[in-house]
DNA sequence: ACATGAATATTGGAT
DNA sequence: ATCCAATTTTCATGT
C-alpha cells in the first residue's frame, strides 16, 4: 500500500498536501491533530478544539473520530465536493453533500501528522449469523421451531410488512414466524401481532404466532403471552462462539495486556 | 498531541511496539496495512486479506475500516483484554469482550504504519435537532402543530410505549401528537395508531393522532387517512442548513476538487 | 444489568 | 429515486 505523509505540518503545507492527494483517485486520506468541526445538514453541531482523527476513504465518505466511542464525531457517508483551503492560518477543509443538502467543516488548528495511503483491492467478507442466514436454515429445517412444521412462504409481503416465515402446523393451523437474530423486544411483539391480526382477515381457521428469537425480553415475554403468541428459542449461530482459550491458537506469545477502560 | 510512529514495521518491530504503546494508559493507535480479520460473538465473520485501518482508542474501543463505508468492517465497542502476538511470522492483535462475549482477531501481513497518540481531553459538542430539541420546542410553541393546541404532557408512559406529546386541541379533545425528527414511516403511524387505540380505552371522547415530521413516506401518509389520523409538517431544524455560498466564509482559496466517486 | 428508543443512523435490496 | 427492514447496530437514559 502505497503511502505518503506529513508529520506536524503547517498550514501552508497541509493544504497543498490535501490539495495534491485529493486530486489523485483512490486516495485514502487520514488527519489527526487538533481541529474544530462543524457541520450543518440532517441536524446542526459544533465541536471545539480537540484531538480528533480525520478519515477520508476512496469512496468519498469522510468521517471525524473522537478518542472514544465506534461512532464518529462528525461524518458524511458521500462528499460530492470537497475543498481545502486557507483561512486566517488554518488549513481548512469543506465537504459538501448535495442531497441531502449537508456540509462538514474542519479548521486543522495543530495537525500532528497527515497520511495519503492508496489501498489495493480489499479482500472478501463473509459473515454468518444474519437474519437472512436464519431464515434460510429455518425455512430448510422449520422443525427446529416445531415438529411437523412445514413452511409455506418466505418473506411473504402482505399489506402491514413482510412476514418472515409463513407455514402451516401439523394440525393445518396458519403459523406466521417473526424471526429475530438477537433479543426481541416488545417492537417484535407488536409486528407479530400485526401480521397475526392481518392473516386472520385473510383465512379462515385458527392462525399462530410466533416469535423466534435466541432470546427475548421480560416484557416482550408477557405481552406475548397475554396476546396468546408464543415464543420459540432459535440460535443465530449454528455454533457458539470460540473461545480463544479452546481454539488454542491465539496464546499470548508477546505480553498479556489488560486495556485500560 | 504526542505521538509516536513506525514506519513499515516488521511483525518483531509492530508487536513490540504494539504491546509497549498498549501499556500506557491514554494510547489511541492506528495500524494500516495489509491485514485478515476474523470476528466471532453475537455473529461470525471472517475477511481476507485486504488494506484496512485499525483504530484502537483510549476509551477501549477498536474498529478496523475498509475503504469504504462510514461503518467499520468489524468493530468491539468495549474492549476486555487485547494481546499482541507473533504467529507464523506476522503480527497478531486479539481483542476480546467479555459480555457479550465476542473477539477480533486481526493478523497483519503487510503493515503501511503504526501511529501512537496521546490525544489531550477533547473539546465540547453541541449538537441541535434532535427529536429532544423538537418536543422541547413543540412544548413550549404547540402552536406550530396547530393553533390552540395545549401540550398537557410530555414524554407520557403509557404501557405500549411513550407517547411523545399529549395535549388537548381548541375544542378541548385529546391529542396524541408522535414526532419524528427525519421522514416518517409506516412504523411512525403504527406508534401513533397504538398509542391512540390505547388513550381511547383510557378516556372518554374523542381522541386525535397527529403525526408531526418534516415529512412523510407516500405509503405512511395513505395509511394515516385510512386510519383518520393527521399529519403536520413540522422541521426538525428551526433554521435550513446554510449553504456555502450563503456564509462566504468557505471560499476556496485553494483548489477546488470534485471528489471520486 | 436490562429495557427502551433515537440516530445526521448506515447499508443493502426491492420496487 | 423511494421505500423498507436489518444491523455484531451504537448510544444515552432510564429503572
């Protein structure tokens, strides 16, 4: 991965190596130093001084990181324009959106190092555990929700959303399936009784509900029950998690380290 | 912003330095280069070699970026423990969360960079249009949803959620007023279907349901007059973003440049 | 620790 | 372009 960088520049200096990397397609560009971020759009916000880390990738998403937190401070998930300028000896930089209508703004007060990298062709990912993995092993084994279940329809669209698993029972009964990959709460409750109510101005005879999840909440259990739904444990994951100590792969070779939290 | 930094380290040199920086307490690094990354927890996934950028901050957070996308290609919210070690003659950092119990691994085979910095205590955020500012501005100017309009309660609990503002309109009929900051959905008016359906078994006369937001999807709209519900235009932000041109502060005095897409 | 609901949600897919 | 639903959602805020 080709790379070229600025260590404690000024302003003059940043802004001609922002201008020049940004000319280049392919950039991937990283920031960090103290800087002040504005930005107006979707909503309004405004940071003063602090350490922060610009990132601006390939694909034209930028996004400003504070020291903590997996979300950015500031972000733009598509810059149409960007410019970067002087102003007042800061080096500056604008990142506008056109639709919606939004725009970022850097003042680089003390920029401590700039990097331009030029990634090569990422890798592929494969990840397992979706929703969509669910619904496909259950819809090929629906009797790990229920002897004798036999599924009719996936993803069937009626008028009040999508039902997930539609089938019938071993005694012919309707059961409409509303999967969850994690905790269902009261929200799935509620769209499982939405899809039970629909069904039942659809068909005659009795129709089910039920919810399948690896897990649902206290409150979500009650309402269940006080609708006369029902729930189902069902796993995401075929298997659960390794652990680093059983795979035996990952022994610290170098120092153990505790992160500070 | 101290900082220290490797350049195209060698896996002894990246481990090393890796574990003596992960020793400090206050440390945000970045690590970019070639790397695989495989994840296990609350799913699975696994992600060939690829050039990403590894963040790991001072609070304990660790995301790895691809060069696309606002969102990580993996991420820990929290890190527990984390250790870096040689394997096979690279570099290998292993994160891990205790609850939910889930890890990283990230093997290097091609580091770009290595970055240490020891950010300063960050700088204040502001941030406004929220849906807390919207109900905090609706509270105290009602008017803007409907002349007359008196805001009895906000924030109501109720037991099939919270209703955001309960008033009573000119002729003294209850109001449910359920707010959205972006376009509202169909899942808007399912909220406030339930929260009237339930304030009409609570009180005597009629009661109303009015959706506020700066905007609403076609089929939302349909099914709120299908339901005899209202909808009121109401914007999120008292002032529209201001454009470039407006301020004329953002000139730029440096190149202008249209950004790959 | 659990539950709840917003978010500048982002992202991918379907229409 | 719009709409919809999932997300390893994250995150703040209650209880």
């Amino acid at each position: 991965m080709l790379l070229s960088w600025l260590e404690d520049p000024n302003a003059d200096d940043l802004v001609a190596f922002l201008n020049d990397e940004l000319r280049q397609p392919g950039r991937w560009l990283q920031v960090a130093g103290e800087m002040e971020v504005e930005y107006h759009g979707r909503a309004a916000s405004m940071a003063d001084a602090g350490d922060y880390l610009l990132i601006l990738k390939p694909d034209a998403s930028l996004q400003i990181h504070a020291a903590r937190g997996i979300k950015p401070l500031n972000w733009q998930p598509q810059v149409d324009d960007v410019h970067v300028m002087q102003d007042g000896g800061r080096a500056v930089l604008h990142a506008e959106r056109r639709s919606p209508a939004e725009w970022v703004r850097v003042a680089f007060l003390d920029a401590a190092y700039a990097v331009a990298m030029e990634p090569r062709d990422h890798g592929t990912r494969v990840l397992q555990g979706s929703e969509a993995d669910m619904q496909r092993a259950l819809a090929a084994n629906p009797d790990v929700i229920e002897e004798g279940l036999e599924v009719v329809d996936v993803e069937l669209p009626v008028e009040v959303g999508g039902i997930d698993l539609m089938g019938r029972d071993r005694d012919g009964r309707w059961v409409v399936v509303e999967l969850k990959r994690g905790r269902a709460t009261h929200e799935a409750v509620h769209q499982l009784e939405r899809y039970v109510r629909h069904v039942r101005t659809l068909v005659d005879g009795a129709v089910r509900g039920i919810l399948a999840a690896p897990a649902v909440t206290e409150p979500a259990r009650n309402q269940l029950h006080g609708l006369d739904l029902e729930y189902v444990e069902v796993d995401a994951l075929p298997a659960p998690p390794a652990e680093v100590e059983q795979t035996g792969l990952f022994e610290p070779a170098g120092l153990t380290q505790d992160v500070e939290s």
